[in-house]
C-alpha cells in the first residue's frame, strides 16, 4: 500500500459500499479519484466527517462489495474521538448514505 496523501494521517478500514442508498437508488461504484465520502456522525454540532480513500491500492468500491484499505479523515483527531477503532459507521455524500465503515 502507498499513500496518496502523506500529509494526512492514515487509518485503515473496511468500506462496505450498498446496493441501494438510502433514498432507495442505486449505489454507484466508488472512485478515490472522485469519491468524497463523509462518515456520520451522531452529534449534532460535526453530522459529518469528510475522509478521502487515501491507498492507491484501491481501483474502486463496487456496489454490495468490501474493501480494505487506508483512508485519511480531514478533521483526523476530532474524528479519532468521535469514532474509536473497531467502530462501524454509516457513511455518503452528505445528503444520502451510501454504506458502512469499519475502523480497524
């Protein structure tokens, strides 16, 4: 694995992309060039946490399918707060989710 963003911190985890988003459409393949997923939050003050797919490993995260991999948090400690490894949170586009995310 080589990281794309050696300034961010990495984490590794699982993204688990669904079939379906949750206004019922279909999910669309996953691109690290052009994704910008952001985890949810149960907070209300931060509702979203923007991460990039930041492993050059990763081609793309296709519907119904997992990936493991490395990803970078733009906010990295308040999201290492908010969501302690082994956590599963949903995670979209801001407006729809689209799947789950493991932190390891």
């Amino acid at each position: 694995m080589s990281v794309l963003y050696p300034a961010m911190q990495p984490v590794r985890a699982e993204l688990r992309l669904d079939l379906v988003d949750s206004s019922g459409n279909p999910t669309h393949e996953m691109r690290p060039a052009d994704a910008r997923p952001l985890a949810v939050s149960v907070r209300k003050n931060h509702p979203w946490f923007s991460f990039c797919i930041n492993d050059t490993t990763v081609g793309a995260v296709l519907p119904g399918t997992a990936v493991t991999c490395s990803i970078s948090f733009i906010n990295h400690v308040e999201a290492m707060e908010e969501f302690p490894r082994g956590a599963s949170v949903l995670f979209g586009d801001g407006a729809v989710t689209k799947g789950v995310l493991r932190l390891e």
